[in-house]
C-alpha cells in the first residue's frame, strides 16, 4: 500500500507543470502583442471625433434650415388661403322696407303698386359698403312679394357687393316681422312710419340702436338726390380723376356722397323748419307723435322725421 501511495503522487507532477507552462507562454505572448503594437495617438482619435461631430452638427443645421424652410412655406401658403380676398367683416342693419324704402301710391290696399322713395338706391349702395344689409317686409300675396324682388332686380341691389337676396325676408303680419328683427340681431333697425312705435319698443332690446324714421324716407329726399347726391358725385368724380384715375375716382365719389347727403340734409332741415313754423303746415313734429310706450327706456332709440336726418353715421 506504501508503493502505490508514492508511485500515484510521482505522476501528478508532469502535469502540472505542463499547466504553469502554457500560462506562461500565454502571458509572453501578451506582453510580446503589446510591445510590437504601434503607440496609440490619443490627438489623431479626437481629431476624428471632433470631424464626425462637426459633420453631424453641419448635417443637423441643414435639416433644420430645411425644416424652416418648409415650415415658412406651408405658413405662407395657409396665411394666402385664409386671407385672399378676405374683407373685414362687416356690422349688420336691418330696415323695415315699408316707410322707409317703399311708398305704395295705389289707392287699392288689394293691387299695391310699391315703388321707391327717390334716391333711396344711392342711398342702400353707400349703405351696403360699411354694413351687411337685411331687408324685412310684411306682404300679403305672392305677387306683392315678387313686384318688390322686381324692384330691387332692376335698381341692381340684388347682388353679392350690395344685398344677397337670400337676406330680403318676406313675412305676412307684423308680428312676423318683429321675430324676423329679433332673430337678426342687427347692430342698427331702422323703422319708418308713423305706426312704427310698437315695433321699435318689441325689437329695441334685441338689436345695437334703433332709428325710427317717422316718415321714412320721405319730406325732401328729391333735394338730397338732385342738389346733394348728383352734384357730389359730378363733384367727387371730377376731383377723383384729377388727383388718380383709381383711388382718386373712389375716395371722391364716397366723400362727395357723404358730402352730397350732409349738405342735402341741411337743406331738408332748413325746408322742414319753414313746413312746420306755419299755420297749420307741414309735418308733426316728433313730440306731437302720441305715444303708448314708456320712451324714457329708449336709451338705444333714435326718432327722427326720415331717414335722411338721423344722427347716427351711417
């Protein structure tokens, strides 16, 4: 048993010995690799790193420039869309045609024959520049309605730039029409006739301001139409082409119609003065107007003798 102990722990020894061999080469073989490697450069690898960065921060500043680019072109083509053509908005009128536009000078309440008081055309064209016009007007047959779209086809009011005809609202009764002013909104109704003041006291606080024009457009609009109107656009048309064939022609014309209408409503005052200072002559005033509504609420409310005297600026 004692020689087989001691043979077993001779034949042990070779192999480990071969195991501290080949560790050996192994490390001699490390340290050989790393002598023989080039000496690393650590400035050439930050020269490269410093290229590869400057190359992808140049790549990202033209993709953004690009990105902007786009971006200021897509803006441009919506803000050309959105704004080509665009006018700015407009406020919105309502007017009570009958008394105010409309006289009917046929003695059969059963076959009227309306027709408008004169120059009250020139009138809704410098109207419809500043406002979206609604026309309201209580009808009591088809033909009654269709002689009125008559009239205002052959004035040519009925077109985009002045009045859409989808905005001339017809009704059978005057509560019909009171719900159609209400409904509308306006920031100014104009109502005319001597019988208007229960309608001005039903829509008064459903609208901006009111004007009732007593005797609608009547009491003098021949004087604004053939002194003021006429001689302001001979006037202004003459002044407009003398100072610019385009710009000058419009802000001449404009300015000699509100001219025009200023100075016809001086001489309206001045003729409704003389009516009313004679014996038994002229209109009533607005105080002989009897009144059924307590008028100390019509804070909004304006009463004047016709639409060509109001106080407000149209």
């Amino acid at each position: 048993m004692m020689e087989h102990k001691t043979v077993g722990r001779k034949s042990g020894t070779p192999i480990t010995y071969l195991v501290l061999a080949v560790a050996a080469i192994s490390f001699l073989g490390v340290f050989i690799y790393r002598k023989m490697r080039p000496p690393h450069d650590p400035d050439e690898e930050n020269d490269t790193t410093e290229d590869n960065t400057i190359d992808v921060q140049q790549q990202r500043r033209r993709t953004e420039r690009r990105g902007i680019r786009n971006q200021d072109s897509r803006e441009l083509n919506i803000a050309t869309r959105l704004f080509s053509g665009l006018t700015p908005k407009k406020k919105t009128m309502s007017i009570s045609m009958k008394n105010v536009l409309l006289w009917n000078p046929s003695s059969d309440p059963e076959a009227p024959n309306h027709a408008f008081f004169e120059n009250v055309v020139p009138l809704l064209n410098l109207l419809s520049q500043s406002y979206e016009i609604h026309l309201v007007c209580p009808v009591s047959s088809f033909q009654e309605k269709e002689q009125i779209l008559n009239l205002l086809r052959h004035a040519n009011l009925l077109n985009p730039g002045t009045i859409d005809e989808q905005r001339v609202l017809f009704c059978e009764t005057q509560e019909g029409k009171v719900h159609i002013i209400r409904h509308i909104e306006a920031n100014i109704h104009i109502e005319g006739g001597i019988n208007g003041e229960e309608t001005v006291e039903m829509v008064r606080g459903f609208v901006g301001n009111v004007i009732w024009a007593i005797q609608g457009g009547s009491n003098g609009s021949n004087v604004v139409g053939n002194i003021g109107i006429n001689n302001g656009i001979n006037n202004g048309m003459n002044n407009g082409m003398n100072n610019g064939m385009n710009n000058g022609m419009n802000n001449g014309m404009n300015n000699g119609i509100n001219n025009g209408i200023n100075n016809g409503n001086n001489e309206i005052n001045r003729i409704f003065e003389a009516e009313t200072s004679g014996d038994g002559g002229g209109s009533s005033s607005n105080n002989e107007v009897k009144s059924s509504a307590d008028r100390s609420q019509w804070t909004n409310v304006e009463i004047c003798q016709n639409i060509w005297m109001s106080k407000l600026r149209f």
